[in-house]
C-alpha cells in the first residue's frame, strides 16, 4: 500500500505540543483505526503513543510503556487500544500470529511503532505519523494517510497544528 503525499511537518517545540497533538487526534480517532508512528530512535514515538493512551482514557495509574519486547500492550480507553512495538519482527508472518489485524476489525485501535512495512498485513487504510527530532532537538511530525479514512485522520492532525483558541 502506498501512502498518500504527506501533509506539511507540523513543528511540536515542546512535549505539550506533542501532547495537544494526541489529544486533538484522540478526539476523531474510533475502534477499528490504525495510527503508525515511525521515526528514528528517540523521535518519540512511545511518548506520543503514551499521550495518546491518556487522551483516549487510559488512567494515568497504568503505565503506557514501549512494548518492544513484549510486542504488544493491551489498554483500556474509550475504546480498546493495542499498542505495539514491530522492530523486532522479521516478517508479516510473524505479525499475522500476534493477531492484531483480527483485533483491529473486532473493533480495537491500533498505535503501532515501526509498523509502516506492515500496512497490508494489519488491514490497510492507516494514519502514518513520522516523528522527527534534528541533531539541534526540534521535533516535528508529518501526518500522511493511506486511504479515505487515514486520510481524515491526517487532516485532523494538521488542523491541530493551529493554537488552541
């Protein structure tokens, strides 16, 4: 699956932008979406997926942890949330056995990390989100979606971009 252009970077100076992010996407995202996070080592991803997880009801009691050796964490929210973390994965075989694409149409949102090679096997149609941090630590993160709705998304992320009023 080919991913639709990205839209504009959007620049997150400070980990409350990061936050205000998640929450603005939390508010338009449903069961059955899938959000990909990709971005190199301390992009953030696992920060973003945690305040996401909050946004979306997770109690701040539980931990929201990077599930890399895990691979995937379960969480309760306003809906149910699969957070799961592909790197170690050697192919789609092996993601096929975690189950997460049967998850996903049973109703659970997917936040994955490294997962952009995996966009068919977890059924497509996915917001990609790449995180971005220079060597200065400006981050940033561009939004692309692969298909009607992950597109919907994505436009929902660059509107986040605009200050709270």
């Amino acid at each position: 699956m080919i991913p639709s252009i990205p839209l504009p970077s959007i620049p997150l100076p400070t980990r409350r932008r990061t936050i205000e992010l998640a929450r603005r996407l939390a508010l338009v995202l449903r069961g059955g979406d899938l959000v990909v996070l990709s971005g190199g080592l301390g992009a953030g991803k696992t920060f973003f997926a945690r305040a996401l997880c909050r946004a979306l009801g997770v109690s701040a009691d539980i931990p929201v942890t990077s599930p890399t050796f895990t691979l995937v964490h379960e969480y309760e929210g306003k809906v149910p949330i699969r957070h799961a973390d592909l790197y170690r994965l050697g192919s789609a075989a092996e993601l096929i056995e975690l189950g997460l694409g049967e998850q996903r149409t049973a109703g659970a949102l997917l936040v994955v990390e490294w997962g952009e090679r995996y966009l068919d096997a977890l059924n497509g149609d996915g917001l990609l989100l790449e995180l971005a941090v220079t060597a200065a630590g400006e981050r940033s993160a561009r939004p692309a979606g692969t298909g009607a709705r992950s597109a919907t998304l994505a436009r929902a992320c660059e509107a986040a971009h605009a200050p709270t009023p």
